[in-house]
C-alpha cells in the first residue's frame, strides 16, 4: 500500500474544523490496532518460544550437545537480522497492512511445517525460515505507530506493543511446556501455528491507514510542517542506504546488539539454566520460567511511561528515549553479572527477574527512537537496522552461550559474566553517540 501524501492545501483550517468531532471518533480504531499488534506479538513471541520450551526434549530426542543446541536456538535470529533490512524497507513501501499479513500468514504455516521435522537439519531449516517471515512484526508496528500517533504520544503505544512479546515470554513457560507435556513438541508447534491463522484474518478485516484529514487531527502543525517541507524541497530524499553512512546508525546497531544480547541469552537457556543448573524439574521450570518475564512486562511498560513523563516535562524527545535505554541497560547488567556469583537460588531468581525488568524497559524506547530520528519515509527503515544488530546479538547469544556450556561442563557463569558486559557496551553506545543529528545540522 502506498503511503498518503499529506499537502498543505489539504491542511486548511476549515479542513481540520470540519467535522471535528466525527473525526475524533473515528481515530479511536488506532487504540483497537494497537490492541491487535500486543495479541499479534503474543503469538509471534509464542512461536519463537516453542524451540526454548522444547530445548532439553529436542537434545534428547535428536542426540545433540549444547552446542548444537545452541546452534538451533540461533537459527531463528540471524536470518530474522538479515531479513530486518528488507522488511524495513518492504514496510515503508507497500505500508503495514499487507507486510503484516503476510508475515503473520507465512510464520504461522512455518511453525506447523516445522512439527513435522524429523532431524536436526530439517528443524534448522524450519527456524530459518521462521526467522524470515517474523522479520516485518515490529517495522510494521512501527509504522504503525507513526501513522497513528503523534510524536509526543509514541512511547505509550509503542510500548504497550512491546508488552506483546513480554506477555507471551510470561506466558510461554507454563502455557507452552503444558502443551509440550500433553501433546509432545510437535503439537506445540502445531498449536501455535494455528494461532497466527486467525491473526492474519482478524487483521485484514479491521486494519486501515488514517486519512489525511484524520493524519492532520492527529499530527497538527507537525504533519501540515511536514507537508510543507517536503513539498518546498528541492533536494533528492535520501536513499535507504544512505543511512548507513550515518553515526547514529552504526551506534544504534551496537547499542541494540549489546542489549538483546543479553536479553536472548533468557529467552533462549534460562528454562535449561533452571534444570541444570538449580535442579528443578519440567514442570517447576515452567512457572519459574515466567517470573522474570512478568517483571519484563512491567519493564516495558515503564520505560514508555517514563519517556513520555520526560518529554511532558520538556525534554527532548531524544533525551526522553535515551534515558530508559541507557538506565535499564544499566540496571540490567548490575543485576545480571551477580548471578555468576549467587549461590542462593532464591536470590538468583530475584537479579534475574530484576534484571530481565531493566533490560526490557529500554524495548519500546529504541523503536520510539527510531521514529524520532529517522526522516519521515525512513522510520520502518531506520527501525529495522537497529533490530538487525538486535538480532545479531540474539543469534549470538544461545551459540556463545552453548559453546560456553560445553567448555565449562554447564556452568553458567560466564554466560552472565559477557551478557552484563555487553549491557554495558550498549547502554554507553546510545549515551555517548546516538544524538538528534537532524538538530545539528540546521544549527
């Protein structure tokens, strides 16, 4: 779909007088798509949990070393990296509604594709596939969001779409090994597969893209100024790839690399981390599994709240992302790099709940971020860079991780050691060098 055009003509105050109330009314469907994009995030989260669930019944049933586990466990996040740089740009052209759709279609048939996997290189090239088709979620809920939302009004709803993927890491644990329990590995993946079907129905139906009458009442003198300046320019827009000679680019990358690093290394061994090395069984690790992603939920939430105080109160719309990110990244690795040390497993249990809190709080932040730097035809773009050095670091994580478990005979120390150093690493990355560049240069 392509992308209206607002022009100032169409921006005149009888325009915006006009029906103002009916106009009010009919904006509230963006509150609706919002509540669809957290449900489609629950799903999406749900699918790439189904392998984390299963990790210790798949070694069994194929053979496989923590090594090769975590070779699989990766094998969704480095072609989701890849594919995030296509998608982004796919986003921006065709718009959310038919990127969406087909991703959510083609996700869910690979999930159940993958039930009928029979060894480790047909499940490896399942997770593959899933990887790719996941890949447009969040630049479409990007752009979304900055069709429906005004700059000062992006870090609620953003971050309430983020809470998606969190509710279903809280969810994945119990939900997902009591279906593993009933119906083996295979149903699992069945199930939620079946799952995105209905998603993808549900929002071709009810999905559409604001007006431009809609998009004025919205945006205000932000959407008319935006209209003028890109009707008043004579200057080329930049092309996608241009981005990448810019510094904000290269450390956004980084930063959101050293972030989800750390964040993988949860989603993808804590389940194995509570059975092997706490002791606890299938069933206990399904419930402890999901504290630390209840308290992610929470972290999600407040991030976006903060930023948003932030801003009500005059700081920059930068500023106000910057400061979540950099604070939770952190808060994240002072409590994570105890955990190497922690012989309490009560006490273990509370830093990583508190840590998986803080590093979720910056999640909604950096799409937010993207939006607020990006030129107006570039948010998915800009968003889907930034998630590729994301996922760079989350497939990273469960192959460092394995290797790292195999050396040490399944001690986890080292595993939290580098993941709060890698916090660190991203946390300074967004403070020291991600800037509002656009500010500068008409300074």
């Amino acid at each position: 779909m392509a992308e209206q055009t607002l022009t100032p003509e169409s921006l005149t105050p009888e325009s915006l007088d006009r029906d103002e109330s009916a106009l009010r009314k009919s904006i509230r469907i963006r509150w609706v798509l919002v509540a669809l994009l957290v449900i489609g995030g629950v799903v999406n989260y749900l699918d790439r949990a189904t392998l984390s669930i299963a990790n210790t019944t798949v070694a069994d049933e194929f053979g496989l070393s923590s090594t090769e586990m975590g070779l699989l466990l990766a094998a969704f996040s480095w072609p989701y990296a890849i594919a995030n740089l296509p998608a982004g740009y796919l986003v921006d052209r065709f718009g959310p509604k038919k990127m969406y759709a087909w991703a959510a279609g083609l996700w869910s048939l690979v999930s159940m594709i993958g039930a009928a996997a029979t060894s480790f290189g047909t499940l490896y090239a399942a997770r593959v596939a899933l990887g790719v088709a996941e890949s447009p979620f969040f630049t479409a809920g990007l752009k979304v969001n900055e069709r429906w939302f005004n700059k000062e009004e992006r870090a609620l709803p953003i971050s309430i779409v983020n809470t998606g993927s969190q509710i279903a890491n809280a969810l994945a644990p119990p939900l997902l090994t009591g279906l593993l329990i009933t119906f083996g590995w295979r149903g699992m993946f069945l199930a939620v597969g079946a799952l995105g079907l209905v998603i993808v129905l549900v929002w071709l139906r009810i999905y559409r893209d604001p007006t431009l009458r809609e998009e004025a009442l919205i945006k205000g003198a932000e959407a008319a100024e935006a209209a003028a300046a890109a009707k008043a320019s004579d200057q080329p827009q930049a092309s996608w790839g241009q981005m990448f000679r810019q510094k904000n680019t290269w450390f956004m990358v980084l930063g959101a690399f050293g972030i989800f690093y750390t964040v993988w290394v949860y989603l993808t061994w804590l389940p194995s981390y509570l059975q092997t090395s706490r002791g606890f069984s299938l069933a206990d690790t399904g419930w402890l599994s999901s504290l630390p992603y209840l308290c992610g939920i929470a972290g999600v939430l407040a991030g976006g709240w903060l930023s948003g105080r932030l801003i009500r109160k005059g700081h920059s719309a930068v500023t106000s992302r910057k400061v979540p990110i950099v604070g939770g990244a952190a808060l994240a690795a002072l409590a994570v790099i105890p955990v190497a040390y922690v012989d309490s497993t009560p006490l273990a249990i509370a830093l990583l709940s508190v840590g998986y809190f803080a590093a979720q709080a910056p999640m909604g932040c950096l799409w937010t971020l993207a939006g607020d730097i990006a030129e107006k035809h570039q948010v998915a773009s800009l968003g889907a860079i930034q998630n590729f050095g994301g996922f760079l670091g989350a497939a990273a994580a469960p192959v460092v991780s394995g290797a790292i478990l195999d050396a040490t005979g399944n001690n986890y120390s080292l595993v939290f050691l580098i993941g709060g150093a890698l916090l660190i690493v991203g946390g300074l990355s967004y403070l020291l060098f991600v800037k509002d560049r656009r500010q500068a240069v008409a300074a």
